[in-house]
C-alpha cells in the first residue's frame, strides 16, 4: 500500500487499530478491530469487549490487510465517514 494524505478516505471497518497516544489515559494501548464508525467515535472489539474510543482524543496506528502501519492522528479522521471522502487534505511534503 502507498501511503499517502489520502489515507484518511480508507475505509476502516474491519481494520485493526491501537491507540498509540491519547489524553484520556486509559485508552493508551487499547487494541483491536474496528467494527464500527460513527462522526466521533470508533468502536474496536477489544478481547470480546466493545470498547467506544472518542476520535478526537487519540491518535490511531491502523494496520491495514497488506501489512502497512499507519499513524493517523484522529483529529483528521472526525466527521462522517461518507463525508470524508469529500474532505481535502493538505500535503506536507
């Protein structure tokens, strides 16, 4: 997978997530797949525990079917998935 600023248009259904760095301290270290996406939230099967982690308050490494890790800071991922698609994102480099 070539990873690019257009990384945050993927969907993440299915994929397996750990929140590298987070204000709430207990979400650090959380992992598991991602079965549901609301505008703020993601929702991660943890161990046969759903746990609601807040997308604004983490940042995310994804690790997608190919292999390929992916640090994405939340901030970027807030809003309807279908509306990402919209979004533009600025390239750094």
């Amino acid at each position: 997978m070539k990873v690019s600023p257009d990384v945050v248009r993927y969907e993440f259904i299915g994929t397996e997530a750990k929140i590298a760095r987070s204000c709430q301290s207990s979400y650090v270290g959380v992992c598991g797949k991602v079965i549901d996406e609301t505008k703020n939230t993601f929702t991660l099967l943890d161990k046969e525990k759903k746990r609601v982690i807040i997308k604004n308050s983490a940042v995310f490494h994804f690790k997608f079917p190919d292999g390929t890790v992916v640090e994405i800071d939340g901030g970027l991922l807030v809003g309807r998935p279908e509306d990402r698609l919209k979004k533009t994102i600025r390239r750094l480099w």
